[in-house]
C-alpha cells in the first residue's frame, strides 16, 4: 500500500482494526537518530495531561492514551517498537512504557526538567538534556541507570549525536548558544553562538550538517560539524520550534505561525542548493489541499486570532517528524491535535484529537503493531 497513491477518501475510510502496514514510510529521522523501519502508527506526548496517546495514522485514530508522569516533553522508541521513552520535564526522570502492557514499568532517574532525548545507533543508550541542570544524561537502556552526567551551557533543550556517536550536539535554550559534547571524554570542547531561544536539534550525518531552530530570531542555524562553526541561517516562519531531517529536506515546525518550512538541499537552482518553502496551516483543516509559499507569514497578534476564531483549524505548530518518503507529521499545541500531511501531494490528510498540550511525536516502526494490541 502507497500513501501517495491512496486517494484521501479511502485513506480516512480504512477499518478500525489498523493493523495493516503501510509500506511507504521508510528511513524516518528524528533529532539524530534514525529510526529505517516501516510505519502506520504514530505517538505523541500530552504534557497538561501527563500521558502519551498511540495514533493510527491510516484511521486517523487515537488507539489508546497512557499514563507517564509528571509532564512528559519527548518521546522516542526503540528499534523494535516494544518500549517507548519518554522524558518527564516535571520530574528527574525518563519513563519507560511498554507498549504491549499500555503502562509506565520503570522510572530513570536523570537530571532536573529533562527535555529532549536521542538514541545513539544501536538503541543501547539515551542522551537527554537537563534543562534544570545545565547538563546532559547518557542513560544505559538494558540497565536503566544513568551512566554520566554532563555539564553544558544555560537551559539545555534539543540535542542530536554526530561523528559515530562521539559528539553531541545540544542547544543551549538559556544563552543562545551550540554545545558540542565529546561524549568519550565526557566534556564540553565547544560552545558557538547562534542567537536568541534555539530549541530543537537535528543533524545530516552523511552531510556533516546541524541544524537548530532559533525560536526568537525566526531562523534556522546551521552548522558544520567538522569544523563545529555556524556556516548558514536561514529564514522561516515565526518562532521556529520543532526541527527535523529526512535524507535532503529538513521540517521546521514554525510555532507561532502555524505553519511548517521545509528545506531541501538538494536544490540544483538555489544559492548554495538551500531552498525554502512553507506550508501555511493556520486555520487550515483536514481535505485542504495546501501549495507551499516561497515566503513565510509572520502574523501579529491581531492577523492570527481574526483567522482562527473565524475559521478554526491548525494554530500552533509545535514539534515535527519527517519520513523519507515525505509524510510529515506535526503537533498543534493550541487545538491538541496530530496532524499528517503528505508533502508529495500537498495534501492535508488527517488532524487528530489527543490531549492536552501535545508535544513531542514520533513514528512508530513497524513491528509495534505487533505489540500496540490495545484498540
């Protein structure tokens, strides 16, 4: 089955069971690590409600809502689709959630306000950020311990590995600026400024590349990681949050704009082969067939409220998953919705109610509809 060929009719009529997989979605990247199997299901954290919800993405589902912990920010899977970790913010802890049981079965215990996460290649350890410890945590996933803590700058959020799993890449939230982590030595070797409030992290490994998206100067950093210098910004929408990377294209999640910039790289014709192009979503809802702009809105307080309270739909974009075949997913932190849209046809597909506050999401591979057996 092809998401691309699928007339957007059938794909919101598939049967409730969901439990078939769709084979288009391949070699899906998020924050670093990549995650090569197939999908039809998704997962997604609430953090007002202290849960995850596991979405099926052909029914245009929610298949089942979990209880975490205190205020769970990211969320990332293992290889297998069995367990699934999720980063607590209102706590010192990662929880671990078996996903056949539909239940948190261990606590790690980690720095202050834990934020984003990344798995290295082999899915052994966890690197998460400690937002209110200036650090990073590398977790042992067999023993469920924390291995080392590690100092960065101010207000640490997003963080991607490079270099084989030597280097992390962290954003420092606080100070507006690039940690590079030898993870070996276990100590910080540099920290580059790249502006005001960057969040999330993402990394090309095959092209050396980082990218961050900087909240507060409506941008998106890159930097080499070789050199570990910033080497290119790049406008997008308003308040860039979420960021992630499949093979060319980079997805950012533009917050206050309600939209999502994608970046390709691969662009013959464009200066240096950087292009960009965004997707408005504000006030859009599912069946909306949706052309990209060159430029990004930048709405004012007025221009966004007049549109959703007129229309509805998609408000505030908040964190971003991109497949290799182009289905990108996204949360909308205003309306508590999922929503899918395929890139290749420009169609919005589905928006998918869970709870409150969605933030983190992910893809699940294909093996966790063995597992995920709660309808």
């Amino acid at each position: 089955m092809n998401w691309k060929s699928l007339p957007l009719t059938k794909l919101l009529l598939l049967p409730s069971s969901g439990l078939v997989v769709c084979a288009a979605l391949t070699s899906v990247v998020f924050g670093g690590a990549t995650n090569s199997a197939k999908s039809e299901l998704a997962i997604d954290t609430n953090w007002a409600d202290n849960t995850l919800s596991i979405l099926n993405l052909q029914t245009g589902t929610e298949k089942t809502r979990i209880e975490v912990g205190a205020k769970p920010y990211d969320v990332k899977v293992d290889k297998l689709g069995r367990f699934a970790y999720t980063s607590l913010s209102g706590a010192r802890q990662i929880a671990v959630v078996d996903l056949q049981a539909n239940l948190a079965a261990d606590k790690i215990t980690v720095g202050e306000s834990p934020r984003d996460m990344v798995f290295n290649n082999d899915f052994s350890q966890l690197v998460v950020t400690n937002s209110g410890s200036n650090s990073i945590s590398i977790v042992d996933v067999k023993t469920k311990k924390e291995l080392a803590q590690i100092a960065v700058g101010l207000v640490p959020y997003g963080v991607a590995l490079a270099d084989n799993d030597q280097t992390a890449i962290v954003s420092n939230w606080g100070e507006g600026t690039i940690s590079f982590v030898d993870l070996k030595a276990q100590k910080e070797v540099k920290r580059v400024s790249v502006g005001h409030l960057p969040y999330t992290v993402t990394v090309m490994k095959d092209r050396s590349l980082a990218f961050t998206a900087v909240f507060g100067d409506d941008k998106v950093a890159v930097l080499d990681i070789k050199t570990q210098s910033l080497i290119r910004e790049i406008p997008v929408g308003k308040s860039p949050w979420g960021i992630s990377a499949s093979e060319s294209r980079v997805a950012v999640a533009n917050f206050y704009s309600g939209s999502v910039s994608i970046i390709d790289l691969s662009d013959p014709k464009a200066d240096g082969g950087y292009s960009v192009k965004t997707y408005e979503f504000r006030g859009k809802k599912p069946g909306a067939h949706i052309e990209p702009s060159p430029q990004a809105n930048k709405p004012t307080d007025t221009t966004r409220t007049a549109a959703i309270d007129e229309i509805g739909g998609v408000d505030r974009a908040k964190h971003v998953a991109l497949s290799a075949d182009g289905m990108l997913l996204f949360t909308d932190l205003a309306s508590n919705t999922v929503n899918l849209f395929n890139l290749n046809s420009n169609e919005f597909i589905t928006s998918i109610p869970v709870g409150h506050a969605p933030y983190g999401i992910d893809f699940l591979p294909m093996t966790a509809s063995k597992v995920t057996s709660n309808q």
